[in-house]
C-alpha cells in the first residue's frame, strides 16, 4: 500500500513533503522538469515505503494512505499512479 496525495495539495504544492520523504518517492519536486505543469505534487506508489513522515509534515492535509482516502477523493489514486506510468513511458 502507498500513500496517496488528494485534492487539498491542487495549488499549493507545498513541498514540506518531498523534504522528509526517505525514498524520494514524492515528484516534481521545484527543481524538476514539468513541476510548473502540474496542479500538485504525486507519490510514486511503486517506491513509497509507507513510512508516514510526509502526512506528518502536510500542511494541508492532503496525504492519505491508499485505502483511508475520502470517497470524493478516491480518483486521485489513480491520478498519482497514472503520472507515474506516464514519467516511465
């Protein structure tokens, strides 16, 4: 299981996250390619570890293990996955 970012990051981006993730597993990052593209920050589920400590640091509460996230955001555990596929493409 991997954690998921939701709705809450959309226009924030705020990459508290990306600072304490372990593995790296949290992109673009603000010195990545495509990060001005993109409308939030995505977490790789293939290399998150479950570790927590980007939940911990969220500002905006928008990181939920894969089987807690809300009803009305389930679709962005897909979204997560989907820009990962598509970065390996």
């Amino acid at each position: 299981m991997a954690y998921v970012i939701a709705e809450p990051c959309i226009g924030v981006k705020d990459s508290s996250c990306v600072d304490v993730c372990p593995v790296d597993c949290i992109h673009p990052t603000t010195t990545e390619a495509g990060f001005d593209e993109v409308d939030q920050l995505f977490i790789d589920p293939a290399e998150c570890i479950d570790c927590d400590a980007c939940v911990e640091v969220c500002p905006v509460d928008a990181i939920f293990p894969e089987d807690e996230v809300p009803p009305e955001w389930q679709h962005f555990t897909e979204i997560n996955a989907a820009y990962y596929r598509r970065a390996r493409a």
